[in-house]
C-alpha cells in the first residue's frame, strides 16, 4: 500500500489477479497422484458399482481363501492332542463345518433382503435389538476385520515361505509391505482394486479345483502318492472322554474359519449394480457352493494322501531336518502329492494360494470402510470416516484398517497359528446377534399382520442364531487361554469409545441446535489488523480489513523488539496510511497475552461489540518449507478463538513456490465440498482521506497501549 497524489490510498497489493487453480497439462505429478490417481468426481459413483464378475472376488475372497487354512488348523488340531488317530474324526468335523456354513449362508440372504443399506448385523441389531447389541456387533466386526486382513497375509506370506523357504527370515515385513499395498490398491477405488484381484481370485478356484479333482482321479486308480509328511510319525496322547469331547469341539471352531467372511456381501450391498438384493443374494450363493465344495475336496485330499501337520514341526518324529526347514502347508504338500514337486502346476497352485490369501484381506479393506461409514452416519464414529476421498472410496476408514493391521501382524510376528486363536470370536458374535436380530424382525412383521415368506425366515434364522450361539459358546471356551481373551478385551473397550463418541455427538448437537433462549446481538463492529512488520501480507491484510467496512479499525503491533517498532513507525508514517497503528508493549516478548488483554480493555470500553482479528499467514509449495516458519499466525489464533465475541480471519500469501499447489487437483478436507474457480476479487475502488477520517476511529495517528 502506498501514498497517491492527493492524499488517497491505494490498495495496491490486492488489485492483481490470481493465477488460475486449474491443472495445466504440464503440471508436476505428486507422489500421491502417482499410487492413488486422480479424482473422480461424485457423479461417477454409479460407474463404480460392481457387476457379480467383480463383486465375487471383492467381497468373497475371504471365505474362499480359508479353504487354503481352515482344514490345515482342523487337522493341526486333531493330531497335535490327540496323535494321528483322531484323524478319523475329521470327515464328522468337516460335515459340521459344512452343515453351518449352508445354514449361515441362507441366513444372511435374508439379511440382504431385509436390510440392503449396507448395515449388515450391526443394522439388524440396532433396528431390532437396540443399542446395546448394536454396538457389541460393530466392535465385533471391527476387530474381526482388522484380524481378518492379519490372519489372510500371514496365511499369503506362510505359502510364499514354503515354496521359498530362505524368505522365512523377513516374514513380518514382508506381511507389513503386502498390507501397504493392498492399501494402496484399495485407495485408488472399488472397481479398480476389483479388476485387479479378480484374476488371481479365479485362478485360485480353478487351480485348487483341478488339483482336487486329479486327485481323486489318481486316488480311484490307484496312482495318488502320499503327502511328504506321512512318513513321519507323531507321538500319541492318552485322552479322557471328557478330553476326547474338548477336543472335537476345539477341532471343529478351528474348521470354522471357513465361515469367516460371509457377512461381508450383507455389508456391501450398496456396492453392487442394481438390482443390488438380488446380485448380492446370487453372489452369496455362489460363494457359499466354491466354499462348501473346496473346502470338502481339500479335507478329503488331505486325509486321502495322510497330510500330517503340526504346530511345532519338530513333534514329526523321525523328520531330522525340523529345525533348519519351515513346515510346508496342507495346501502345498497336496499340490507336491498331486502334480509332483517343484511342477509348474506346484508353483501355480502356491502362487494362486499365496495371491488370494492375501487378496482375502480385500473383503475386510471393503467391509471396514463400509461399516465404518455407517457408524459415522449414526453418531458412533468420527465423522471423518464417512468422507470419500479423491477415488470414492471411504480412504479414512482404509488407512486406518491397515495400520491397525500392520500393528498386530508386528506383534504376532505374522504366525497363523497364534493369530488364528482370535480370529473367528468376533464374526460369530456378529453372527449370533444378528441371527436373534432377524428373528425378532420377523415375529415384528408377522405381528403387524405381514406373513409371507415370515415362516421360512423364523426357521432359516431360528436355526442360524441356535448354532452360531452354540459355536460361540465352542469357540470362546476352546480358545479363551490360547489368545482368544483379548478379543474380549478390545470389544469392551471398542465399544465403551464408541458409545461414547455419540454421547459427545449428541451433547454438541444439543448446544448447538438453535432455540428461543439464545440471543445474538452487538452494539458494534471493531477490526484489528496485526502486523508484525511492514510487508506485504501485512498490506493484504489491512486491505482486506478495509474493504469490510467496519465500524471501527486500526492495525496493532505487539513490540517484542523496540527498535523494530521504531522502524514500524516511521515506515508507517511515511506512506502515509491513515489507519491508527497501536503499539502493544511485550516484556515477556509473548504475541499472544498482550493482544488478549488489549482486546479485554478495548472491550470493557465499548460493551458488547464485536471484534475482528485478521491475522497474515504464509502459504508454502513444500512440506520442508514449512518447518523453515514459525507459524506464529496458527498460535496466536488458538488462543483468539477462545475470547468470547471474537473472530479471527486468516488472509494468506502464497508465496512463489506455492502457486504448484494450485496446478495440483484440489482434494477437500473432511466435512468440506470440492470448490470451483474462485471469483476475481473486486478492485478496491481508492478512498480519500476525508472518507478515511469520517469512519469511526479511522482518524490518522499512532497510539501506544
């Protein structure tokens, strides 16, 4: 701002025009831009929709993938307590498996069909059992999903392993890198991650169907040979009756892992193409028969070729080399039994097993964000979770499933075995909750005299609530001292934040919804401009104030340094600006205090009158550039905001670095609308000093306070 002919004021720094935000051909890439890509705008949300060709391997690699360990855990089970003669209960265990699964399946159709917003259990209980069960299912499937993302890669890096076994070493980080990148991938958007699991998903199917049918082929003719591990012995333990019974029943919540996953179509059913119930319903379906089908196949084989695994390989007697070699999974001793080792069909099947166990982890980096979306939408949540980022995706809910994920996998050191322990408690409470849930809405519907298809829906439900209830009970009493306690750990202390993020939600809800009571009102409009030396943010700033037309304005200087002031002064003075500048002396060279208190006496001299604060603020192109500042403009404003009848207006300067930002896509903040072009700023039309003097308090001068 400088001093014109005849005593005017020129707004000079304000009168140019912005550059253009828009992204220009040649504009540089950002790391981000390159792993995410770019935005998509909100009216290509249907285009992300998903036909049953991708839904399938999206939401339905976890339960398919488990055929790669549940049968391995079940059979780890049996033969480790008991010896290799309890393997002849392993057909009764699969069949119990097989019966629950087939019911759980038919069950969540009707959960589809009842409840299509995507709430899945946790909007079944809610609706139907209140909050209390509402928030015992959305604990239990968050901790399920982040287990299920911890159990599906180390399970993925334990087949890498046994293909490759000097990998064995790097197990955890290579679990931690694989669930960065699975992040990544689902980051860039639904449909995109779809197109790029669908391959290895199907290629996992077919490839494990082929090794199961050729095995039975060359078992009936007599050509199968046995597993590598069937030469080795295990040593036999004496059971008790009651022990016997403890151990099928640990047997079979181990095999129950196969069921792991299933809700996950309940809760994404908004993701598929219209007509969304009745693509979800035949997605589950189909799911539910590769699963059944696999999982019976690969049991069978495995007790065709007398696969022999344990927890400690060591326990294999007469196998010398226990302790340099990993143990190689059922899946791949079959594959070696079947195709011959070191095959080409050996290395397909592994890598396929690999792929998908880790892609499995994909269900949950769908489910996460969804349910995490909904609680937001309910209040249990932060609202930042119910955002969709740059692809459409809920990228919060993302990046929070993975470092949750990555923490546990850390902690377990990616051992199936040990993470495997608490996986399934938190589905089958889901399970169970949401089984009662149904059932109480359809006694509701038959109540208010709505009876078709109620009967079938009491009996598919009834049925379902009665055994997930049961395998609960199983599993909690089987597992509860091999992990399984911490899971009853976390859901309570889950579900306490939960319950109180909706009370703080409903507490500021109710403070801020307007009322008769409340009254707004002030007796004037003062604005301060404060500078901290005589530039051109500082300019800006006092031109911006200017054009607000406030009553009242000056521009106060809080003098750490004398000198400096002095200088401030003079400059002041020779350009001849006509708003008062007040000098605010600082002892203890704080900002802050002495602005606050000066705002305090202003205040007390003219009552309730509002005040104005504009406050210059830096805006840098780099991160590092950002630490070379001492943000003085973010603190000052942290304390202003707490004076009642105060505002603060942040005016920036972009300095030269910074116009990059503006040729990068803008991605909002949390809570905020993507914004267009800004308007070109109104030229400031130049005003005289008499109109200067005529504002109230706009006399030229300096004070001290």
């Amino acid at each position: 701002m400088r001093a014109a002919e005849n005593g005017v004021v020129s707004p000079a720094v304000t009168e140019q025009e912005p550059p253009d935000p828009r992204p220009t051909p040649d504009a540089p890439r950002s790391p981000k831009r390159w792993i995410v890509g770019d935005p998509l705008p909100t009216s290509e949300l249907e285009g992300q929709l998903l036909p049953k060709r991708l839904a399938l391997p999206i939401f339905a690699s976890d339960p398919l993938s488990s055929v790669a360990y549940a049968p391995q855990e079940l059979l780890l089970i049996l033969t480790a307590a008991g010896g290799l003669a309890y393997l002849s209960f392993a057909p009764w265990v699969a069949a119990a498996v097989v019966v629950l699964l087939v019911i759980v399946v038919l069950s969540y159709r009707q959960v589809v069909k009842a409840y299509p917003s995507g709430g899945g259990d946790y909007e079944v209980a809610r609706k139907n059992l209140g909050e209390w069960a509402a928030l015992t299912v959305a604990a239990a499937l968050l901790v399920d999903y982040v287990l299920t993302v911890a159990v599906s890669v180390s399970s993925g890096v334990d087949n890498i392993i046994s293909a490759l076994p000097f990998l064995d070493p790097f197990r955890v980080w290579i679990a931690v890198g694989f669930v960065v990148l699975l992040a990544a991938m689902n980051l860039r958007g639904v449909r995109e991650s779809g197109k790029a699991f669908a391959i290895p998903t199907y290629v996992f199917v077919a490839s494990l169907a082929i090794m199961v049918v050729m095995g039975l082929v060359r078992w009936m003719t007599g050509d199968l040979p046995l597993a590598q591990s069937a030469q080795f012995g295990v040593e036999a333990h004496d059971v008790t009756q009651a022990g016997l019974v403890l151990l099928l029943l640990r047997a079979f919540a181990s095999g129950c892992s196969a069921l792991t996953g299933v809700e996950a179509i309940s809760n994404g059913v908004p993701a598929f193409r219209v007509p969304k119930v009745r693509n979800a319903q035949r997605t589950l379906v189909i799911m539910g028969a590769i699963a059944i089908a696999l999982f019976v196949g690969v049991t069978a084989l495995a007790l065709l070729t007398q696969v022999h695994y344990v927890e400690n390989p060591c326990d294999l007697q007469g196998w010398a080399a226990c302790a340099a070699q990993p143990q190689s999974s059922v899946i791949a001793q079959l594959a070696t039994s079947v195709f011959g080792e070191n095959s080409v069909p050996f290395f397909v099947v592994q890598a396929a097993t690999a792929m998908v166990l880790l892609l499995a982890a994909n269900t949950a980096f769908n489910g996460f964000p969804l349910l995490g979306s909904v609680l937001a939408g309910d209040s249990y949540a932060p609202k930042s979770l119910s955002t969709r980022g740059d692809r459409l995706v809920y990228s919060n809910g993302v990046i929070a499933l993975a470092i949750a994920a990555g923490l546990l996998i850390v902690a377990f050191q990616a051992s199936v075995t040990h993470l495997i322990q608490l996986y399934i408690i938190g589905v089958f409470v889901s399970f169970t909750l949401g089984q009662i849930g149904m059932v109480v809405h359809w006694r509701r519907r038959r109540r208010g005299g709505h009876r078709r298809g109620t009967v079938g829906g009491l009996i598919i439900n009834g049925a379902g609530a009665v055994l997930t209830a049961a395998v609960l009970l199983i599993v909690t009493v089987t597992k509860f001292t091999h992990g399984a306690w911490i899971v009853f750990v976390l859901m309570p202390i889950l579900w306490v934040v939960m319950h109180r993020i909706n009370r703080y939600y409903r507490d500021v809800g109710r403070e801020l919804e307007a009322d008769d009571v409340t009254e707004f009102g002030a007796s004037g409009d003062h604005a301060i401009v404060l500078v901290g030396s005589f530039n051109k943010p500082a300019l800006k700033a006092l031109d911006y104030a200017i054009a607000m037309q406030h009553d009242s304005l000056e521009a106060v200087h809080v003098a750490i340094d004398r000198e400096a002031a002095r200088r401030l002064e003079r400059r002041w003075e020779e350009h001849g600006i006509l708003v008062p500048l007040t000098i605010l002396d600082s002892p203890y060279r704080g900002i802050s205090e002495p602005l606050v208190a000066h705002i305090a006496r202003h205040r007390r001299a003219h009552g309730s009158e509002v005040t104005t604060v504009y406050l210059s603020q830096f805006v840098v192109g780099h991160w590092w550039q950002s630490v070379l500042h001492n943000h003085k403009s973010q603190r000052i404003k942290s304390k202003l905001v707490l004076l009642p009848g105060v505002t603060v207006a942040i005016v920036p300067w972009l300095l030269d670095d910074a116009k990059l930002i503006l040729q990068r896509p803008v991605r909002p903040m949390p809570g905020q609308d993507r914004r267009g072009e800004p308007a070109r700023p109104l030229v400031r039309r130049h005003i005289t000093v008499e109109e200067a003097r005529a504002r109230p308090g706009g006399a030229s001068g300096k004070s001290r306070g």
